[in-house]
C-alpha cells in the first residue's frame, strides 16, 4: 500500500494539462465520426486518465469531425486479473462499435496497463472481428509493459536492447503496426528490462511518469492527427 500510495502523489504532482472539448455523448445518429478509446493506467481513476483523457479531448477537437471519447471500463488494479478483463471489455466494446457504426474511425489511447490490454487485444485477435481491426485508424502505446524493442513502431529515448517486463514476442502486432506508435522512455523499468519479479514497483521509476512532461503526447496527437486524415 505504501508503494501505491506513492505512486498515486507521485503522479497527482504533477502539473495539470487542460483537457482539450471533446463531445462525450455520440450525436443523433449515434455514430461520432471519430472515438477516441482511453485505456488507464494502474491505479487511474475510472472517471478518467491523467495521461490520456487530456490528449482524448485534444485528438477529438482537431480532428475536426464529430468525435467522442470514451474511457474504457476496466478495474486498472494490481489484481491479476485486471487486465483480463480489460481485454475482455475492450473486445466487446470495439466489435459493438464497429457492427453499430461501419464508418466510425477508431482511436486507441493505452498508458501502463491500459498499453498492455490494448496490446493483448490486439496480438490475440482471437475475438476481434475482422470489422473492429479494420476500423482502427490509430494506436498510440505509453511505458507498455509489452514493449518490444525491436520493433519499427517503436519510439522515444529507449534503448534498443532493452524490452518491457512481459514484451511480446517480434512481429505480433505488425498487422497494426503502420497505425501503431508505441512510446517509451529510457530509465521506464516497465517498458525497459524492469524486474518481472518487481510487479506495480516497476512503475514507480521516473521514466515511467516522464509521459506526462515529455513531447510524447504531442507526438502522438499529430501522429493521430495524420492517420484520421487518410
């Protein structure tokens, strides 16, 4: 609980960002345009990230369309099976996105354990329809615990040699990989050989709360920005 504790001051010191106006409900036809999936971090409150729902609200007001974001339902605990089920949940909800609005443009949006659901989501495409893939136009992955360093996706101050504490395996996400960036920095010991053994401690190393205060997010937002715009 200490470290917890810790983990939750250390990032609620940092400094606020503005969250950019951002449409929270899908308009009358109940299809936005563009949505914007958040998948937090652990210990992220469920009403919203402190990383990602800022940059949700920014990518939604300048992609210029109706647009809305939506933070996944996941626990985002330390319990084993958090992210089980946050995979479980992103699933059903990005296959009942697609079957309801075929032209919807989705973007997802995953820091810590949010990057890990949505890179398990992903690699096992076991439950993913071909229609939900399809319709992911952007990935943007903060200090994932699956980091590869290897791969072409890859991007920030990592050290190649390095990988995360569960990374997958090379080539299991290239189906994704040109609407994939996967952010991570040196000294982040979740994305960068941490100690398996080590768990949430792994977390509270300074690389891993350097999202908040580096140009990452506004490297993915044009990212993002570019990939709405094919």
């Amino acid at each position: 609980m200490l470290h917890s504790t810790a983990a939750a001051a250390a990032v609620l010191a940092l400094p606020a960002v503005p969250t950019a106006a951002a449409d929270p409900i899908p308009h009358s036809d109940n299809c936005a345009q563009v949505r914007v999936v958040t998948v937090r971090g652990t210990l992220e409150p469920q009403s919203g990230s402190l990383l990602l729902t800022p940059l949700g609200g920014r990518i939604a007001q300048e992609s210029g369309r109706r647009a809305t974001v939506t933070e996944l339902e996941y626990p985002a605990s330390m319990a084993t099976d958090g992210a089980v089920r946050g995979v479980e949940n992103l699933t059903a909800l990005l296959n009942e996105a697609a079957a309801a609005c075929p032209d919807q443009q989705l973007v997802l949006l995953g820091y810590s354990q949010g990057a890990r659901v949505i890179g398990n989501t992903l690699a096992a495409r076991t439950a993913l329809t071909d229609r939900a893939a399809a319709r992911i136009s952007a990935i943007a992955l903060f200090g994932s615990p699956l980091f590869n360093g290897t791969e072409p996706y890859d991007r920030g101050s990592f050290d190649p040699g390095l990988s995360g504490t569960g990374a997958l395996r090379t080539g299991a996400l290239t189906e994704f990989g040109d609407r994939l960036r996967d952010y991570c920095n040196a000294g982040d010991r979740v994305c960068q050989g941490g100690d398996p053994a080590a768990g949430f401690g792994n977390a509270l190393s300074y690389g891993h709360f350097a999202y908040f205060v580096n140009d990452n997010r506004d490297r993915a937002a044009v990212f993002v920005g570019e990939q709405l715009g094919r």
